[in-house]
C-alpha cells in the first residue's frame, strides 16, 4: 500500500465505478479450464461470469469491501465454480511466475495515474503469464470531440499534470474522489509493446461512463512474446 | 500554386486516390436546393451523387486532368443534376463570402502537408460558408496499433518532420508520390474549434485504404459559429 492506492483501497465498494462490459472477442483467446487473472476485479462484474462459465478465475483488488461485495455475489448466484478473491497490489503480485493464461484489466489503468506506475503494472502481467498468454485490456480513450471532457482535460491539466488525465468529485461532498485517465491509442499501444506484448487484436469503441457520459475506449489484446 | 500543390497537381487522374465514403450523416445537414463545395473532389465521388440528389454543387481540386475525368464521369450518368467542377486551390477560393451552406472535405485534409495551410484551408472554408453553415469532414487517424503504420509514422518522420505523416511511394518507380497525414482526434478537434467551427458530430470509423490496408478514420461535422 502506498500513497498512489490510498483513494481506491478507501473508498466505499458501492462508490468504485464498474461500467465496461467484457467484449466478446475474449473467447477468441480462452481455451477450456484456462487460469485468468482479473485485475482490479472490483464487485467480481467480469470475474463472476468468467468462473460460472468454467474458468479458474483469480480476482484482485485494492479494496477490501469491494472484494467482500464480489465474494458475496459470487456465492449468491449458485454458481458452477466461484472466483477466488484476493486482495492485493498489482504492481507487486502475489502469485509465481507463469501462473496465468490471460490476464484482463477492465478500466483498471485508467486509476493508476502515473506513466511509471502502468509500465510496472504492464510488467507484472506480463511476469505472471505464460509465454504466449493474453493480456486482454479494456480502458478510456481521450475524447476530444466531446466539450465536456475537453475542458476537463485542459483544466485539470495544472493537477493532474498528464494529458488526458481528469479529476473525479464525491458528488455527495464535492471533495476530490479519485484522478482517472483517458488514453491515446498511440500511449496504450506502447505500452504495450514496450513492455512484452505484441498487439494481437485491437479496436476503437464506445463506453458509457457511471455518469452517463459517453466516451472514447479501446479494447485491446496483447500477446506475451514467447 | 506553390510548391505544396505541385504533387497533386500533376499526379495522374487515375493515381489520386479516393476511398472514402460519404457518410449517410451528411443528410442530418443538408436541406433541399441547399449549395455543397467539395474541396478536393477528386474523380466527383461525393460530388455527383450529391448533384444527382438535387443540391446545387461545386466540386474544386487542384488537379485538371481529375477534373476532366470527373466532369466525363458527370456527364454519363445522364443525371437530373450535375456538379460544377472548378479549378482552384483550397487555401485561396474563388468564391465570395457566405456563399455555401455546406463544405465538404473526404481524405482532402490528410494531403496538406503543414499544420499552417491546414489552418488556412480551415479558415477559408469557414468564410465561404453561411453562418450556421456545416463542415463535413472525413478524414484519416492514426493507426497505431497496426504495426505496419507504426513503423512508417516512426521510419517516415525524419523526412515527413511531422508526427502520423507517411510517405506514399509510387508502386512503378519506387519514386515518393505524396505525403500523407493522419490525425489525432485532439488534433482534428482543435483544428475546428480554434478555426470558426463548434463540433456538431463526431465519430471515430474505419476506412480502407487505395492499398486495402484497414486504418483509423474520423467523420465530423462543424458548425460555423453564428
């Protein structure tokens, strides 16, 4: 635990936003009882699905109330097979090396908010995969075009000190909740292949923020270097 | 003419590209009899389908022999309507102040080699529209999850001196035929809003290329400000 985490290991789980969904373009990567990493598996929205389904899935979080949350919904649904959640760091793992097949992070880089935090997050993937594993990534894009983000982006610019990078307010308080950021594609790209993956199937997309916003995103699937 | 037109002025007809489609969004703006100048028409793609459906249009590009093929192509259809093909270059128009409702550029943008003439281009489109007038506009962005436009944005750039521009050889001779450039959407984005436009629409697309590669695209309509 350390400074960079405080906001997200404190927050109140219902107050963690969970809004992509998983692409289908993922079942082009799994195989039968694949091992899948769900990093920052928040509430368990991909994790739960993916282990009914028959995978061993393995969820991390920051935050222990949300692991509690995801745990209890695990249960609930009188699945097959559960997740196991851990609460845990991702830029140290708690797990071997090549432990995984796939590794997904859905909107988690988007609260890490430094360049150097991301590479030491992208590098730890990579460590606990196997060779030729997948590393499947859904996060925000930069939207430009939308005069909303547009102006946050500019304004934010003096705090966040990142381009892209906005400022999230407790809507009850008002009070500075969490600093997200939105990619380029040219960023997400070398982050990437800079550090062990090669681009393995890539596309431009819509989400939906918790807000209602629409936004700019990419799903992304990166391919270990064997 | 100057030196910026030189190699669209004297590219043959039938090598000057033009791939991309008009966007059925364009009929959100347009209204009956309404006047359309396509900047850059090339062979008369947008521009005689559009005279066909009834509006009044002028097609300009700086290449005569294009003009000539796109004017033949107009007259075989047999059309209700067919467009006016004038010879002009974009930075300077032969047309006074107000007198179009809506300005149409396809692929024209990423021709324009330096940032300067895009913003004249910009800002001349600007004077010849009506207040209220729209700007449509389809154009290429940077692909950089393909590692074929990665390496040429990388490999073209001490040449090209612009980030996302590539080099297009000529396939007979090997000879540099053009410069291309492909867009960011921050950069497409402040490019209106800096030059006379509000965003009315944008959407991020994909296009195919003269050459089948698949690439990044932008549609977006401006608004001139009232």
């Amino acid at each position: 635990m350390n400074d960079r985490t405080i906001p997200w290991s404190s927050l109140k789980g219902k107050d963690i936003p969970a809004t992509i969904k998983l692409d289908h373009v993922i079942h082009r990567f799994t195989s039968p009882g694949c091992h899948i990493l769900d990093i920052g598996c928040s509430a368990g929205n991909a994790s739960i699905p993916l282990a009914s389904q028959g995978f061993l899935v393995t969820g991390i979080d920051i935050n222990p109330e949300v692991l509690q949350m995801a745990r209890r919904s695990s249960l609930s649904r009188n699945s097959y097979q559960v997740p196991l959640f851990v609460r845990a760091d991702a830029i140290t793992l708690p797990f071997t090396p090549e432990s995984f097949d796939i590794v997904i992070m859905q909107a988690f880089l988007t609260t890490i908010i430094t360049k150097e935090d991301r590479v030491r997050i992208i590098r730890e993937a990579c460590r606990v995969l196997q060779p030729g594993g997948y590393l499947y990534l859904a996060d925000f894009g930069q939207t430009w075009h939308s005069g909303i983000y547009r102006e946050r982006y500019i304004n934010d610019l003096p705090v966040t000190k990142e381009e892209g990078s906005i400022i999230a307010y407790d809507q009850q308080t008002g009070e500075v909740s969490y600093i997200a950021h939105h990619f380029t594609e040219k960023e997400l790209v070398f982050l990437l292949v800079e550090n062990g993956f090669e681009i393995e199937f890539f596309k431009n997309d819509k989400f939906v923020t918790k807000t209602g916003n629409r936004v700019n995103g990419f799903v992304a699937v990166g391919r270990k270097e064997a």
